[in-house]
C-alpha cells in the first residue's frame, strides 16, 4: 500500500513538472470547443397536437347494421406509417422544399432528413398526438408541419373511404357470378323437374312411399270392385228366382241401385278423384303461399312454384278426362249387353217386378264395368311405380345433389347482397359522421427560441473536457520523460547502486520565483475556470430576461 501510495505521489510531482504544458492544451481545447459550440446552427422546432375523436352517436345505434371497423387500431397504423417515402415525396412538394434541391441526391439527401428529423408521438392521452420538426428555418420548420397535418387528416379521411368502395366493388363482382351460378341451378333443378315430373314428388314423397299410397288405392279399387260384382250377382239370382215364379206386382225384390251410379237411360259417369296429384297440387300451394311471404312476383322460385302448378293441374285434367272415357267405354258397353239380354228372355207378358229387376242388373253391371276400369288404372299406376323403383336411387340422389348445391349457392348469394348492403351503409355512415373527427388541439407554431443545441449543458461540458485532456496530456508527459522524486525510487528502476545524493540548495530568489509560477498557474487555470463560469451565468441571464 505505501509503494503505490508513493508511486502515486512521484507521477503527481512529475505532472506537475509538466503543468504548464497541460494548462496550455485545456486553454486550447476550450477555445476551439467555445467556437465549435457557438457555430453550431439553431434549430427551431415546430409543433402540432391533434385529437382525434372516434366516438360518434350514430354508430351505436347501427351496431349490426353496417360494418363498423377499429378505428383506433386504424389510426393507430395510421400515425406509424405516416413517414413513409410517398407521404415525404408529397411533403416536399406541399411545403416547397424542393425548390433549392436540383439534383437528384439533394432530394434524397432532403427526403432522408425529414425521415429522420419528423416525430409523431402519443401527447400523454388516447387518440392524442404531437407532431414535431426542427430546421434552422423556422418558417421552414413550420410548412413541413402544416404539410404534415394536412397528410394526416386527409389519410385518415380517405383510408376507410377507399376501403369500403373496394369492398363493395369486390362484393358487387362476387355477386354476379353468384347469381349467373344461381341461375344456372334454378335451370338444372327446372329440367331435372320436367324431366321427372311424374316420377319425383314436389311434395317430398319418394318412390317407395308413392307406391305404397297407390297400393292402398289398389286395393281399396278391388275392395269396391268385388262388392260390385257381389251385388250384380245377387241381382242374377234375384232375377232368376223371379222369372221361375208366377208374375206379381206385390212380390217386387227390396234392391236399390248401386251409389255412384246412374240407371241404364243415362250414361254412367263416376266421380273420379286423383288423391296423388291433389296431394301435390295442395303442398305446391302451400309452398307459393310461403314464397309469396318472402317475395315478389317476379321471385324465380314464385315462378317456378306457379308454373309447376299449372302443370299438375293439367296432367290431373289429362288423368281425370281419361278416367271418364274408360268409364263410359265400360259403361256403355254393360249397358248395351245387359239392355240386349232382358230383351230376349223377357216375354212380352212378364210382369213388371222382373222388368224392373232387369234394370237392376243392368246398374250393376254398369257400376261392375266403372269398377273394374277404376282398378285396371290404379293397377297400370303401379306397374308404373314400380318400373320406376328401379331407378328411383339415382334419381333421389341426383335431386339431393341439385338441391344441396341450389341451397349452398343461393345461400352465397343472399349473405353476399346482404354484406354488400352492410357495406353501402357503412361508406353511407362514413360519410356522414366520418370515420373519426380530426380536432386540431394546437395549430402549428414554432417557439420563439431555438430548442437545440443547449449551450448551457455544452460549454460546461467543453470546460470539463479541456481540463480533462489538459491532466492527461500531463500524465502522458511523465510517461514519455519519467522523473524520480526519491532516491529509492530511482535505485529500483535501475538496478544500479546509489552511490549519494546531492541536494539542491534553494535560495530566497529561487522561492521568489516559485511562488510567482504557481500565481500565475492559479491566475491561469482560474481564468480558464471564470470565464466558462461567467459566460454561463451571461447564457442563463438572456435566456431568462430575452436579451
């Protein structure tokens, strides 16, 4: 510890040896610092504070009807990319930057200052920011914040604009070709109706349950058929019996005519019903009546629901028409054979209970003839039926396909024309209310004294680095000419033996003269001192009074 302790005080003696070399390099550096900080340019800074206001009353009460996007995270985009090559490239030209700048580079040169020396910043609150710009020009400094301004809310402004009409010209294209889509299905499911018309249901009934309602009217046909034919043949006997006994008018049979049926004078003409297609016919109108709730007239599934009605209407006609002519072909056939067949065994004295009993027969046969017509209809439907059974799984899963993919398509389309309308109504919202209102808090204005550079922090920092450098050019003195201030030190270093010592014998001259160097060492380091010392307190004193 005492070595380095005299190590330390030898390399003090041998600084200050050199102290008037140190002294002259502070003083030096220091003069050429002073004049470096002075000629650095001022630099007026410009300023600007905005709010921008994203709270509107219109836009709760359209919650769900129009699009509303996050404004803030918009402009918070917004106010990051605001310095962006393009934005500058207009600044400059807003703000008559380029005026000066001929070349090229100069305006890169130009473009990369402002880049670099424009700020936006949050001013301490949401939706609240600075703008700022210094330039030695105060002037200057104040276009390119108004330029800057300006960029600003007409960005915000027109950001949403545009991108509402892109999205309503996109969702107007994707539109089209949705409903040339949906169009072209309507036409698929149109043919493959016609073309099906009597074999797939518009009522949802499939094959297999179309054949099981025309067997149940099958066999309901037969059921009525047989008693028919029960009641014909009752009537023969009845008339047999009544040709073997002796003619009376008290013995007349209790028969009645057959229902349904008219007596062998008229034609008969039975109530024919098509349940099938009257079953179709209903639900087909009940389905235009909820079409009709929904939409218009001019509606493709209106259209297509009434024009299928006509058509089963029709086939009922067509099925009801020749119905009715087997019927009378049957009906008139019985009645000629059963009116021919009283003529011949009938005497001309019979009485007139078998006449009446062979009128009778004739009904029954007529009704037997209607009958039987009505069961051969019924069993050619279910021939038909089943010949259909045969393909029914090809046509149920080509009808499942065509509806599935009617339904996905028309589904695309009512969702697309309904955001196209949420879209109209947001750009219709936007420029009523605006997307956000740009509220200018503090106009641009620059401050009347320049922000940089701070003289007051510089000089005291010129000050500690002239005498810093002042010490060091000592120190590196005594370590290029060493010195030693003791004869241990010196034997050490050497390695040599120290023979003596002479003193040096200071006379009152010398001590004279000592104390005048080191007064003028004080005068001149504390001159170096005051005058940084001074010059600060004349800095604070105009910066304070405006001087």
């Amino acid at each position: 510890m005492q070595e380095l302790l005299n190590q330390v005080l030898n390399t003090l003696r041998g600084m200050w040896k050199f102290r008037w070399p140190g002294l002259i390099v502070a003083w030096v550096v220091a003069v050429v610092g002073v004049v470096v900080v002075w000629r650095i340019p001022d630099q007026f800074e410009a300023a600007a504070r905005i709010y921008v206001d994203t709270d509107t009353i219109l836009k709760p009460l359209m919650s769900g009807l129009a699009v509303q996007p996050n404004v803030e995270q918009q402009i918070s985009m917004l106010s990051r990319t605001l310095i962006s090559r393009p934005n500058l490239e207009k600044l400059v030209r807003m703000a008559d930057l380029d005026l000066k700048n001929q070349s090229k580079a100069d305006q890169e040169a130009l473009i990369e200052r402002l880049q670099k020396g424009i700020a936006m910043r949050t001013a301490g609150g949401a939706n609240l920011y600075l703008m700022s710009y210094r330039d030695p020009e105060p002037e200057k400094a104040k276009r390119v914040i108004q330029s800057m301004v300006s960029i600003f809310v007409e960005s915000g402004m027109g950001a949403s604009r545009k991108d509402t009409d892109s999205a309503k010209s996109f969702l107007t294209e994707q539109i089209k070709i949705f409903e040339a889509r949906l169009e072209e299905a309507e036409t698929r499911m149109k043919e493959f109706r016609l073309r099906n018309i009597d074999r797939q249901g518009v009522d949802g009934k499939d094959v297999a349950s179309r054949m099981a309602e025309v067997g149940t009217q099958l066999e309901a046909a037969r059921l009525q058929l047989r008693e028919a034919e029960r009641s014909r043949d009752a009537a023969k006997r009845q008339l047999a019996e009544a040709r073997g006994q002796s003619p009376s008018t008290s013995a007349l049979p209790n028969l009645a005519p057959a229902p349904g049926a008219t007596l062998p004078t008229g034609v008969p003409v039975g109530n024919f019903a098509t349940p099938e297609i009257d079953t179709r016919i209903q639900d087909q109108r009940r389905n235009l009546d909820g079409l009709l709730q929904r939409y218009t007239d001019q509606h493709p599934d209106v259209q297509n629901a009434r024009r299928l009605i006509g058509e089963l209407e029709e086939q009922k006609r067509r099925e009801v028409a020749e119905l009715q002519r087997r019927a009378q072909a049957a009906a008139v056939a019985a009645a000629q054979a059963a009116a021919a067949a009283p003529r011949t065994a009938t005497a001309p004295g019979e009485s007139l209970a078998v006449q009446e009993m062979s009128r009778m027969l004739a009904t029954a046969e007529v009704q037997v003839a209607a009958m039987q017509a009505r069961v051969d209809e019924y069993a050619g439907r279910m021939a038909q039926v089943r010949q259909q059974l045969k393909t029914a799984p090809q046509i149920e899963a080509e009808a499942a396909q065509l509806n599935r993919d009617y339904a996905i398509i028309k589904k695309n389309y009512e969702d697309l024309v309904s955001r196209r309308q949420s879209a109209v109504m947001s750009g219709e919202l936007d420029v009523a209310t605006g997307v956000a209102e740009f509220k200018l808090i503090d106009p641009p204005r620059v401050a009347p004294r320049p922000v940089s550079p701070n003289r007051l922090l510089l000089l005291p920092a010129v000050l500690f680095t002239s005498l810093a450098l002042g010490i060091a050019f000592a120190f590196a003195a005594v370590q290029v000419r060493p010195t030693f201030g003791h004869s241990d030190e010196l034997r050490q270093k050497t390695g040599l033996p120290l023979l003596g010592v002479v003193s040096a014998l200071i006379t009152d001259a010398d001590r004279r003269r000592e104390r005048a160097s080191m007064f003028r060492f004080v005068t001149a380091s504390g001159g170096l001192v005051g005058i940084f010392v001074a010059g600060l307190i004349a800095m604070i004193v105009m910066n304070r009074y405006g001087a």
